[in-house]
C-alpha cells in the first residue's frame, strides 16, 4: 500500500480538515472526483396554470340579499 500523505486527503485538499497532524487521520480520504458530492437539481418555477380563483367572496350587494 502506498504511503498517504494530508496533501492528498479530500478534507485537507477542500480546506475542510481542522486537524494540524503530521500524519493522516482515521477521516482520510484520497482526493478523487469520485467522491464528490452529485449536483444538486434545480428549482424551476411552474407556470400559472388558472388566471381566475375557482371561487370568490359575494360581494357587500349578494350578502346583503342573503340576510334580508
């Protein structure tokens, strides 16, 4: 197995490593485009489908009518 050094670790290489050690960690990773993380999807919008409310509060006239 070849020697490993904290150069080639993912979390020293993506300055996410908080450790000053002179030898790798039980955390190391190798350094690969493997271990990235996969593309996040993106938000899009949904068109409006419905222009006008399905329903709608009476007007002062209509509740009037109601109660009379």
């Amino acid at each position: 197995m070849p020697k490993v050094s904290c150069e080639e670790c993912y979390f020293r290489v993506n300055l996410l490593c908080a450790l000053d050690l002179g030898e790798p960690c039980t955390t190391f990773r190798p350094a690969h485009a493997e271990l990235q993380p996969p593309q996040q999807l993106r938000f899009v919008f949904r068109q409006e489908r419905r222009t006008r409310a399905a329903w709608s509060f009476p007007t002062a006239q209509e509740q009037a009518a109601l109660h009379a």
